[in-house]
C-alpha cells in the first residue's frame, strides 16, 4: 500500500506501509495478545458442548398438563431472602464445621431431570457420598408425587437415567 509522504506541501515520496513493520511495539503486542485471547474465550463460550444443552424436542415433550402443572404449582414456595438466610444460620448453629451445609447443582443438569415427560418437580433426598458426607441427590417426581424411576419415563432421547448427584459440597466448595 503506497501512502503520499508530504514534505511542506510537495509529495517527496511514497511510504509503503507493511502490516507488520508497526507490530514489534510492546502496545502492539499487547493488543495482538489481547484480541487473540478474547477470540479465544468467545469461541470456547461459543462451541459450548451439544449434549449439555436440554435438545429442543426434549423440552417441547416435557410441558406439563393442566392437571400436572396445578400439582407442581403446589410443590414449594418462593420465600424471602431474610426467612432463606435465617433458616440457613440455624441449620449452620445445629452441625459441626465440617459437616456438609449445602449442595450446588448446575441449571443443565436440573433441566435434564424436569424435562423428562411427566415432570412435575424434583424431590431432593439426603444421602452419603464414597467419603461418607452427606450429600443431596434428586430425581424427577411425577403428578402422583411418585420418584419417577420407570426406564420409560427416566431416560432421555439418549437412554441416559434422569437423576441427579454428585454435586459440590459447602464447606470444601462454598
């Protein structure tokens, strides 16, 4: 690429301008390190694996009924962040400090239990892990309030068992 050099007002010469002759100044090379990252991050968010998403005719299988969605309407309430950390504290007060204090889960995984076919809710029950910590595990619940365990119902488009577990537990992931 040819760019006009003015000396005064005469054109004296024509500067060819290469890519990478400006590229060795450490701002440069920050800014090439930068937009190379931002790439990177924006691909990996981007190409985000298939299988942990909920497949679209998975989720139109599991819409609830009239009558199944009155059940899971009853299953559980919202409740304020005040009653949420009070009930909190006082568990916290009743075990040891090593004692499990709660459980994280991730939204795709609670997704693929609540869209199996006749899902209504998730029932959540204690138990032990290899370690011997309590520990939560879950599995979908029907409109009868029955675990749903029949391979029919608990299997994905994949044959996959729809339950839950191995979550991280508070106070080594809090």
């Amino acid at each position: 690429m040819c760019i006009p050099w003015r000396k005064g007002n005469y054109v004296t010469e024509c500067a060819q301008l290469d890519y990478y002759s400006h590229s060795s100044t450490p701002i440069n090379q920050m800014k090439k390190i930068f937009v190379s990252a931002l790439c990177l991050v924006t691909l990996t968010w981007a190409c985000q694996k298939e299988e942990e998403k909920v497949k679209p005719e998975v989720q139109k299988s599991s819409q609830l009924t009239a009558e199944e969605q009155q059940v899971a309407d009853r299953m559980g309430a919202a409740i304020s962040l005040n009653d949420f950390q009070q009930m909190k504290e006082e568990f916290k007060k009743s075990v040891g400090s090593e004692d499990t204090r709660a459980v994280a889960y991730g939204k795709t995984v609670l997704e693929q239990v609540l869209s199996q076919k006749g899902c209504v809710g998730i029932r959540f029950y204690f138990a032990k892990d290899k370690e011997g910590k309590t520990t939560l595990v879950f599995i979908g619940v029907d409109k009868n309030g029955n675990d749903i365990t029949a391979p029919v119902n608990a299997k994905t488009t994949d044959g996959a068992p729809q339950t839950g577990g191995g979550g991280p537990l508070c106070p080594r992931n809090c």
